[in-house]
C-alpha cells in the first residue's frame, strides 16, 4: 500500500497565483492516473472547488473539526492529499500540522509530506522562506517562482537573492512561466480545469466552443509547467511514473 501523500500549496501573502499551482498539480496527477482530493481553505466560498466540485472540499484550517476531515482520513485510498492553503496562513498551518504530530510522522517516514511555497516578490517573501524552512525537517519543500502575473523576482539585487536561497540548502526551486492572459482569463471564464479547456470540454464534460488559439496557449504553457513537474520527479512521490505528454489528456 503507497503511503499516504500530502501536498499543502500557501503563501503569507495573497495575489501570487497559490491557486493556479494548485490546479496545475490537480491536473498533473490527473493525467497521471493518480487518485486525488483537495481542500480548499478559502473558507467559506471557496476557489479551487470552483474548478474542481467533485473532489474538493471546502474547509477551515484553523477548526479542530475541519482538520479531522482532513488527516483522519489519510487512509482512504485516495493517494494524494492536495491542500490549497488560506492566503497568509501558511505558517499558521504548518505550526497546527506540528501540534497535531503531523509533522513528526512525516519525519518518521509514515506520510510522505510536500510543501509549494509560492512566493512574492518582496523582501518579506524571502523572510517567509526563513520562516516556512523551521517546520521543513522531514519534508520535501518547493520554492515556486510563479510568473503568472508577471512578477519579477529581485532582479534588481542578486546578491539579496542568493543569500535568502542558499541558506535553505534542502529546498527545491521550481518556476511556473506566464500564460497568455487572454487565455488564462478564459480559463477563469469557462470555470474548469486548464486539461478540459484544452481538451475543448465544459463543466459537465460537454463540448464546448473554446478558441483554437486560447487553447494552444494552454496547451504550450501547461506542458511547460508540468517538465518541471518531471524534473522534480513528483509523480513518484504517489509511487507513479509520469505518463504527461504536452497538455492533453
């Protein structure tokens, strides 16, 4: 029996695409014959069960209740936990994955535990970094350089940016490039997930009338993101090999 594999996706600040890394992972796994659910944190309404209904559900991270939801049901046989974390609660959810022991069994080898640290481009997201790393011991961390929304990461200072990464010798960095914004905002449009609109499919899996153009966007960006997926050889964290092969199903 694989063990089981949580993936929580958070930053400390909003607006730097968490929820975008988020799908592009849901979708990865997907096409990957990996079996997944999510949560999505953004409670109430939610954000990631706009694309996702029928394996997300939405919860609050800082309820006793909504946690047991979550890591008492590891053993479902679903091999793959993704969490879309709250905007400014990652740390806060790292400290209560500590207090429940969490952190400890995936120290001891007893859940294989994944974290997408999606960063800003501020100085106060290298500071998070610092922070974030303390509950990393056992964990495989991911820093993601998100350039969804045209964000530039400390080109102005280099120097800066070396100190910050290189003190966190275990982590991985990963970089998410732009999509095409017309195509992204279709996307957001058309409320499924970036595999269906390429596929050219609706919301209850019916034809739709998405542009060849906007999805060939999709198509060139998602292969993109998902060769750094492969890079990093996520696939076999679930105890898979990738089978992706350029965006499509």
């Amino acid at each position: 029996m694989v063990k089981p594999v949580v993936i929580v996706v958070g930053a400390d600040k909003g607006g730097v695409g968490k929820t975008t890394v988020s799908r592009t992972l849901l979708d990865y796994f997907s096409v990957n014959n990996v079996q997944i659910r999510a949560f999505d944190t953004e409670s109430p309404r939610g954000t990631l069960k706009r694309f996702y209904p029928g394996i997300t559900e939405i919860v609050d991270m800082t309820a006793t209740a909504d946690q047991m939801k979550i890591f008492d049901t590891l053993n479902s046989g679903l091999s793959v936990t993704v969490i879309d974390a709250r905007a400014g609660l990652l740390s806060s959810a790292l400290a209560s994955l500590r207090n429940i022991g969490f952190l400890d069994s995936a120290r001891s080898g007893q859940i294989t535990f994944a974290v997408f640290h999606i960063l800003g481009s501020s100085i106060a997201s290298l500071d998070e970094i610092e922070e974030t790393a303390t509950f990393m011991t056992g964990a495989k961390y991911y820093l993601v350089k998100n350039f969804i929304n045209d964000t530039q990461f400390f080109q102005w200072d280099q120097a800066t940016y070396n100190s910050y990464f290189h003190r966190i010798k275990h982590a991985t960095e990963l970089t998410i490039p732009k999509l095409n914004e017309m195509a992204y905002e279709q996307v957001e449009v058309a409320s499924v997930p970036f595999i269906d609109f390429v596929a050219n499919k609706g919301r209850n899996d019916e034809p739709a009338n998405n542009s060849f153009v906007l999805r060939g966007y999709v198509r060139h960006w998602l292969a993109n993101v998902w060769s750094e997926f492969d890079r990093i050889n996520l696939t076999e964290l679930a105890g898979a090999k990738s089978a992706t092969r350029a965006g499509e199903k």
